[in-house]
C-alpha cells in the first residue's frame, strides 16, 4: 500500500497539472439532459430514416403483435441498418445532447486522477487496463490520457492500455481520429478488437464490440452516461396485479405508435418485480444487471474498479424514459432512430446484481464526489492562469453547469464497485480506517 500523506501529495499535485493546458470547451446553451417530457422537431434527413425504421417496426408489429419497450429501445437505438446510435450518435453542440466531458476538461481530469488514486492505494500493480463502455467521442478518455501524460513519472513502471467498448462504427471512428489523429489498424490478428492504435501519447489502445471481447487482467472500468441508454421494461400496477408497458400500433392513427398495457402478466413481470416492491410504476433494466454482474466477477476475480456515472436515483424514481434531439425533450415514440433514448439508472438495482462479489460505494452526486476530488482548488488554479475576462467567465460558467443542483450537479451520481478488501482488509488485523480511504466518497484528502 502506498502510504496516505504520499498519495496526498501526489494528488495535490496533480491538482495544477503542470504542463500544456487546453481552454476550455465551449457548449451548448442548454443543460445536459432534462428530466421529462416530450416535443422537438425532426430534422429533414432524420426524418428519412426515421419512415424508414418505422416503416420496419410497423410491420413488425402487424405480424407479431406489440413488443417490450425495451425490444423498441433496442431497435430504435441500435438496429444495424437506421439505429440512431449505429448510424448517429450525435453528441456535443452541434448534437442531441452534451455531457459533462464535453462542457469541462476539469471534469475528466478528476476521473483520471480517481483512478490514478485506486491504483496507488492499491499497491501500484505493475499494469492495468482501463476500459470505457461507450465512450462518446473519446472526450472523456482524451482528457484522461492527458492527466496519464502529466503524471507520466509516477506511471512510469507500470503498463497501461486502453480498452473502449463501442458498436457504433461512426463513433469508433471519431474517437480514433481524437485519440490517435486517424492512425489504427482495422481487424487486427493477434487480438479480439476490431481495430487498435496507439494514443498521441503512446498508449496503446483497442476497440472491442462486446466486453467480453476485452482481456482479462486487473482493469479499472468506466461507464459515463453507459447504462442509461440501455434497454428498459417498464411496468405498471393494477387493480388485476402487475403488468408490462407495451408498444403498439395506434389504432386511430396507424402510421403512429402508443403505449399499452399487457393484458395479463409477462415472463418479465414474473422475473423482474420484487414482492416488496411499493411503487405504482417501475423500471427496469436487465442488460445493465448482466454488465454489472461481468464487471464484478472480473474485478472479483483481477482486481481493479468500476466507477459509474450517470443520471439515476436509489431505486426512488418511476416515469424517466425520454427522448431528446436537439437538446430538447423529445416524443420517445415519434421518429424512432433521429432521438437518443434514455432512462435513470437504478442504483439500487445494480447494488442488487453486483450479488455480494464486490464492495459498492454511492450512488453520490456529482457535485459532492468532483467536491471530494478538489475540483474548487482546479479550478483557481485555472482562473489564476487564464489569459483573458472570456476564459474566465467561461471556466466559471462550466463550473457551474458541472456542480450546480439545479444543472448537473443534483442528477448525476456517482457509483462504484471495488473487491471487498479494499475497505476490509482479507486478514481483518487491519481496521478499515488504516486503509486509504476510496477518492471521491469521502472528503479524502486536499485540507
């Protein structure tokens, strides 16, 4: 273990990220994602594709009858031939929505620094993997890899490789061209990705469909706004018990679509709604469960960390299924495959599936774990180095996108997952208080 008054000065340091230092990113006007509602506009060539895929769900639905909302999620964001996410994916200003790496360098920088602190606390291993699911542009990793660079001294004996899981082929090529400036190799033989390359820093770096396409070995994961545009079921209660939320064809307006209600109980029913359930609607996401049973059983087994963030809530919540395009609130039903479909994540959930093989930290918010990562001393640093009144005003405006309750600050949590003796040690002669405390979870360190 690496001593703790070490680790702080470490991380203090990393603080100033000495080095090259980018201005701020500029962003959309508009908060990331609102919480509910519908309306927005398709645009001209999203509407073609969208006749398209709802020409095709049309037909599917005449013959087969209405499907899960999590079939129609599924569908609408990745169908091969006009999924939004397989042929769009449109993230950022110019896109459906804007993240937080894309608002702030700053916060990228406090996640590189979140992994570099676990991999000091335990026992700096002599390599690791670091694994994005779906990684955007390659924002949030970018800024990552420049946190690895400027601490390039302390990485120095240990191996470090880049893993991203992504479907999108337009998105894996805009996160190459970020990363590596273009430079990959497509179908590689000797691995399981389909592509590989090698950052503008060195760092090797694959791209793989599926995570268990990714090696085995001690590996930290990542998941920034991952599980909630994973398929949902939804579910209501009624007076003849519980039963699945469908989508079907509008029968007043038959090139429209509608939700219904099954008309008796579904295997999902049976399988997904807990006996002490109390509310009235629920959600539920079973792909996110398989994930995150993958993920503890690999760092069960390997060692390393997953750290989530997302929207979500502590199995609270009922109605979050949405759409936006545009930045604005969008119909989920209308134009299938121009809109990016989302739902919270239940925490509680995922607590649930991580089935006792790892520790679980949070859900906490956003502006309380980037707080305990001393994003208010970032950002003096950056505010006493910038060149001019535009900068400045700018970092403070991100700022406040990023730590505000009322923007990003309230509807983002954080989550992860650790082995157990991280916070126990295995030989219970050490109390927890004399390990290194888990970054971000607590007021770790910087008073």
């Amino acid at each position: 273990m690496v001593p703790l008054l070490a680790r702080r000065a470490l991380l203090a340091a990393a603080l100033g990220l000495a080095g090259r230092r980018r201005l701020p990113r500029h962003h959309a006007p508009a908060a990331a994602r609102p919480s509910s509602g519908a309306g927005g506009e398709p645009e001209a060539e999203g509407s073609n594709r969208a006749t398209a895929l709802l020409r095709h769900l049309l037909l599917k639905l005449r013959a087969t009858g209405p499907v899960t909302v999590a079939e129609y999620m599924r569908e609408a964001l990745t169908n091969p031939g006009q999924g939004y996410y397989t042929h769009r994916g449109a993230i950022g200003e110019t896109g459906d929505f804007v993240t937080s790496p894309e608002i702030s360098q700053v916060f990228g920088e406090r996640i590189g620094i979140w992994y570099i602190s676990e991999w000091m606390a335990t026992g700096k291993p002599k390599a690791f993997q670091l694994v994005e699911l779906g990684p955007g542009r390659g924002t949030l990793i970018d800024d990552i890899l420049r946190v690895f660079n400027q601490l390039a001294s302390l990485l120095s004996k240990c191996d470090v490789s880049i893993h991203l899981v992504e479907v999108s082929p337009k998105l894996s090529e805009t996160q190459a061209l970020m990363l590596t400036g273009g430079k990959v190799q497509s179908n590689p033989e000797d691995t399981s990705a389909y592509m590989k390359g090698v950052s503008k820093t060195g760092i090797p770096i694959f791209w793989y469909r599926d995570i268990q396409d990714v090696p085995p070995g001690y590996s930290f994961y990542l998941a920034h706004e991952f599980f909630d545009a994973l398929p949902i079921h939804k579910f209501q209660r009624t007076e003849k018990g519980w039963r699945e939320v469908l989508v079907d064809i509008d029968p007043e307006v038959p090139d429209q679509l509608r939700f219904v209600l099954s008309p008796s109980s579904t295997p999902a029913t049976e399988n997904f709604i807990q006996p002490e359930e109390t509310r009235d609607h629920v959600e539920v996401c079973p792909e996110a469960g398989v994930i995150i049973q993958r993920l503890a059983c690999r760092i069960e087994k390997d060692g390393g960390a997953a750290l989530v963030a997302d929207y979500g809530h502590d199995g609270t919540k009922t109605d979050t299924f949405r759409g936006f395009q545009n930045h604005k609130l969008h119909d989920v039903l209308r134009a299938p495959g121009t809109a990016d479909l989302t739902a919270d994540v239940d925490f509680s959930y995922l607590r649930k599936m991580a089935q006792g093989r790892t520790a679980t930290l949070g859900p906490i918010k956003q502006q309380e774990f980037l707080k305990n990562m001393g994003i208010d001393l970032r950002l003096q640093v950056l505010l006493q180095n910038s060149p001019d009144t535009a900068t400045h005003e700018q970092l403070l405006h991100s700022y406040d996108m990023l730590m505000n309750p009322k923007k990003m600050g309230d509807c983002f949590n954080f989550f992860a997952l650790l082995p157990h003796h991280r916070l126990v040690h295995p030989d219970k002669k050490h109390k927890p208080e004399s390990l290194p405390p888990v970054a971000g979870f607590g007021e770790l360190l910087l008073k």
